[in-house]
C-alpha cells in the first residue's frame, strides 16, 4: 500500500469517521477564530503604527521584520512539525500570536516593537502567517480521502475568507466607535489589536482541543536525519522550485498588502476605518467565493491550468486600481480583482499536498510558505516609503500586478507537465 493510500484510510474506516469530522471541523474552527484575528488587525496595523510616531520607512522595516521574523521561527516548527508533533506546533504558535499582540500593545519604541515583530505571529496583510496554514494543511489531508482534497481546501479558504472579511468590518467598527467616543487615533486602534492578543488565547485553547488522528502515523514517519533537509526527501526538488516562484509571486503580493490597500484609500480619498473595513470585508467576501469555484475547475482543467488561468487577469485589475479617478471606480476595481484572486491559493495547496508524500506535507506546506513569508517580507520595505510620498503611491500596485503576471508565466512553463497524480483532469 503506498502512502498515499495510508493517508486515505483514516477517514474512510466506518468507526473513526465521526471522530475524523470533528477534528476537521476544530480545524475549520480555528481557521476561522485566526482570520478573523487577522481581518481585525489588518485594518488598522499601519494607521496605529503612524499614529505612534513611525515613520513610513520605519513602518516598512517594522512590518519586512514581522514577515521575516514570522518566515524564521515558521520554518523550523513547520518542517518539525511531523515528528515533534503536529498539536504542539500549533499550541506554540498560537503563543507567539499572543507575545505579538501583547507587545504591540503595551509599547511604541521601536526597538521593542521590531523584537517582537520578529519573534511573535502578527499578520500585517489580514492572511495567513505562522506555522498554522502548513500544519493544517497537513492535517487536513491526514482526514480525509485524497480525492477530496481540493474541494475541502476551497471551503477551507472559503472559511477563512468569510473569517477575515469579518474581522475587517469588525477591527473598522471598534476603531471607528472608540473615535466617536473621544478616543485618541493611537488609543482607538491599540483596542482592536487588544482584541487580536485575545484572539491568540483562544486559538491556543482549541488546538488542545484536536485528537492524535491528526499526527502522522509511526508507519510513515521516515529516518530523522530528513530533520536535517528540511523534512523533506522524496519531493526535496520539486518543493525548492515551486518555493522559488512562490517567494515571487508573495514578494509582488506584499507591495500591495490589505494594510497598504487600507492605508492608500485612506490617503487618496479620506476613507474612513468603518468604510474601510466595509471595503476589505467584502473583497474578502468574493475572495472566498472565488475559492469555493477553484475545486470544480480543478476536477475539470487540472490545478496548474487553474491556478495561472485565473491568477493571470486578477493581477491586470490589481495595477489598474489606483488609475481609476473616484473612489467608487477603484472600489469596483479592487472588488472585480478579489472575486477572481483567489481560485490559485487552494488549488496551489492541493498540489503541493498532491505531488509529496504523507510525512513531507507539514514540511513541504511549510518550506513554501516559509518562502511566501520571505518574499512578502522583503516588498513593505521598498513599499512603505513608496505609499507614504503622494506622487509615487501608485506605483505599489502597478509593480505587484506585473511581477504576478510573470510568476504566472513562469509557473505554467516550469509545471504544466508534472500532473497532481490522483486529480488527472477531464475533458
């Protein structure tokens, strides 16, 4: 029986399905209590950071190091993960969640806030960072049939989408009400990243919750020296390619985060935090549906073909944005972007998960993510000055569009014949 047999069998012996079930829906659970957290901060990262005192290059290198940060301490746990135990690194992560929070909070010297940006979880983009995505992930595909896979992925995202676009709307209204009240800009926004330190105890606390069917069985964990190659063995060359353009494509993603979209509408047309949150809530709101899609046409066209074919026109509307003249415009560009955005994101996770074996998923969903985490922390450094003088804040989104465009080229021409083994696509 070969491993990926294996990892079918849990979730298809009639005993265990229901307990199965309820590890995937703690799963889903704290992706959507951890979105949410995000969403909530997101929408106000950058404003506190200004409110503070920083200034744009320093709200740059403060966000590149939380990336970087975040990248570092993710890729040890990630390719740890199969044999420390997949249950610890998520406990553990959802520590450093909190660290974060509660030092962004308490403190506005820089030197405080770039430590703890380095070693805590905070999430300057309102998407996934830490070593959550990649265990999960791995989780996930120990639950249930491969098969099923891709689909489970896009309600995963779907959940996760619906998750931040709360957040958003929520992090805006709380900042926007304590405003209302007489708060000060710093004071109203410090409460909402209050609320994400608190979001990082709960988080912890339902992670205790999942079962051991979550852990690789004893039969597929390999010899511990694949520690010492990043955890992976079999699939060590392909994964390094496909972290090379995943680094490409999250380092043009990360000149236009949610927190510099956020701070740009602001900027050019005086939106305020509540209408922000109003807008970011609904491109999340289409981004999940856009997600939902990619599992039907993944059965149909295969993953890579969806994940450039719909990767590709997304990035066009992304430059096009900050050319549109009225708010209203660029609001519709911004949302027409989102509702095709992210079909990619669980079809590049499905095969990833597809193309390696059982105990190199946590390792292999990790090492790409690792290489996203390094690619987007290295574009606020160069963007957050950029956002921060008028005559160039445009240029952020037309440098992110294109650099998207030739990820995807590049993605097509590298893969296009390496089929995800158990998802042969129909005609």
């Amino acid at each position: 029986m070969s491993g990926r047999d294996r990892a079918a069998t849990p979730a298809s012996r009639p005993g265990p399905e229901a307990a199965a079930r309820r590890d995937v829906g703690l799963l889903f659970a704290t992706r959507v209590l951890r979105m949410f957290g995000y969403g909530f901060l997101a929408v106000v990262l950058v404003l506190y950071l200004t409110a503070i005192g920083l200034s744009g290059a320093e709200v740059g290198l403060l966000l590149g190091l939380t990336l970087l940060g975040d990248a570092g301490v993710s890729l040890w746990l990630t390719t740890h993960a199969d044999r420390m135990g997949r249950r610890r690194v998520l406990v553990a992560g959802a520590a450093l969640m909190l660290l974060a929070g509660v030092a962004f909070t308490a403190t506005s010297l820089l030197p405080v806030l770039l430590v703890a940006a380095t070693l805590g979880v905070i999430s300057p983009s309102g998407n996934e960072v830490g070593p959550f995505l990649a265990v999960e992930q791995a989780s996930l595909s120990q639950l249930v049939p491969n098969r099923g896979r891709t689909q489970l992925f896009g309600w995963y995202q779907l959940a996760g989408s619906f998750a931040t676009a709360a957040g958003t709307l929520a992090g805006g209204a709380v900042a926007q009400a304590a405003l209302a009240g007489g708060a000060q800009p710093a004071d109203a926004y410090r409460v909402v990243i209050i609320g994400y330190a608190l979001v990082g105890i709960a988080l912890g606390a339902l992670f205790l919750l999942v079962s051991p069917r979550v852990e690789v069985p004893s039969t597929d964990v390999r010899d511990d020296t694949i520690a010492r190659r990043l955890g992976l063995h079999r699939s060590r060359g392909v994964v390094l390619r496909l972290s090379l353009l995943f680094a490409l494509d999250a380092f043009a993603g990360g000149f236009a985060i949610q927190s510099f979209i956020a701070f740009w509408f602001h900027q050019r047309f005086g939106v305020d935090p509540a209408a922000l949150g109003a807008v970011l809530a609904g491109a999340n709101i289409l981004a999940g549906f856009s997600a939902l899609a990619a599992g039907r046409l993944a059965a149909r066209f295969g993953l890579v073909n969806t994940m450039v074919f719909t990767h590709l026109p997304s990035n066009v509307l992304l430059a096009l944005v900050p050319f549109m003249p009225t708010l209203p415009l660029a609001v519709a560009c911004l949302l027409a972007r989102f509702a095709i955005s992210q079909m990619d994101v669980p079809t590049r996770q499905s095969y990833t998960m597809a193309i390696v074996e059982p105990d190199e998923r946590s390792a292999a969903a990790g090492v790409t993510g690792i290489a996203r985490s390094l690619g987007v922390a290295a574009a606020p450094l160069i963007a957050g000055p950029l956002f921060a003088t008028a005559a160039l804040a445009s240029v952020p989104f037309v440098i992110s569009g294109g650099l998207k465009v030739v990820y995807d080229l590049l993605l097509y021409r590298s893969f296009r014949q390496l089929r995800e083994p158990e998802e042969t696509p129909t005609r």
